[in-house]
C-alpha cells in the first residue's frame, strides 16, 4: 500500500495499491472452492469489505440524520428546501 495525495475536506489520505494487477489476476484465477474452501486466504479482503459496508452504514446513518434534521427544521420553521 502506497499513500498519497492528502485530501484536507476529509483529512484522510488516498492509498493506492502496489501491484494491484498481480494481486488481481491471482485472485481471479482461483476457483470457487479455493475461496470457499480455505485454500486461499480471503481474511485481507473480507477485512476491506467490511471496512466498506461500515463506511457505507455510517455513511447512510449520517444521511438519515439529515434528512430528519431537515424535517425538524422545516417542522419548526415553515421553511422548506
């Protein structure tokens, strides 16, 4: 993993993968039961996959918080968006 390229609105770093395409092609040439079976360690991707599905809840979370901030507000104000 090589980081890059700060993004201050986020204060984060964007990572980009070294040798992305081997670490592609050799996961794409294993079977099904090489990947179900234990054969091939899938622990590093079930991680960034679960890493993603939080982000995506918190994400859809904050949008729900939102959205009934908003309706209180216009509740509250006769004021519309």
């Amino acid at each position: 993993m090589r980081w890059s390229n700060y993004k201050t609105e986020t204060d984060t770093y964007q990572g980009a993968l070294d040798k992305k395409e081997l670490y592609k092609k050799h996961f794409l040439v294993q079977t099904a039961e090489a990947l179900r079976g234990g054969t091939y360690d899938v622990r590093e991707i079930e991680a960034i996959l679960d890493c993603l599905v939080a982000e995506r809840v918190a994400i859809a979370v904050d949008d729900e918080n939102r959205r009934q901030t908003l309706v209180q507000f216009e509740d509250a104000t006769g004021f519309s968006f």
